[in-house]
C-alpha cells in the first residue's frame, strides 16, 4: 500500500497543507516587514562585523 492512501485515510488531513502554508506566509511578511522597516544603522553595523572584528 502507497504512503498516500495512508494520508487519504485520515479524517481532516487536508487542513494541515493549508495551515502549513498560512504559518509560513505569516513568518515571510513578518520578516520581510523586520527588514524593510528595521534601523539601517543596526543593519549596516551588523554587516560589517566580521570585517571590523576587534579581537586580538
């Protein structure tokens, strides 16, 4: 028996593609909003710091 006749099996299984697709859309626009709204000074200075690495 193939895996998918498994899945088709189970009651209420289609809600779990959807849901799985909502939860990342969410966590896309969230941090797509983070950068485009986010300070550029902090941004600039966290891209320059394995550059700027002041240990010695």
């Amino acid at each position: 028996m193939k895996f998918i006749n498994y899945l088709e099996s189970i009651t209420g299984i289609g809600i779990y593609p959807l849901v799985s697709l909502f939860v990342f859309l969410g966590f896309f626009l969230l941090v797509t909003l983070y950068v485009i709204k986010g300070n550029k000074k902090y941004f600039d200075k966290l891209s320059q710091l394995p550059i700027n690495d002041q240990k010695q």
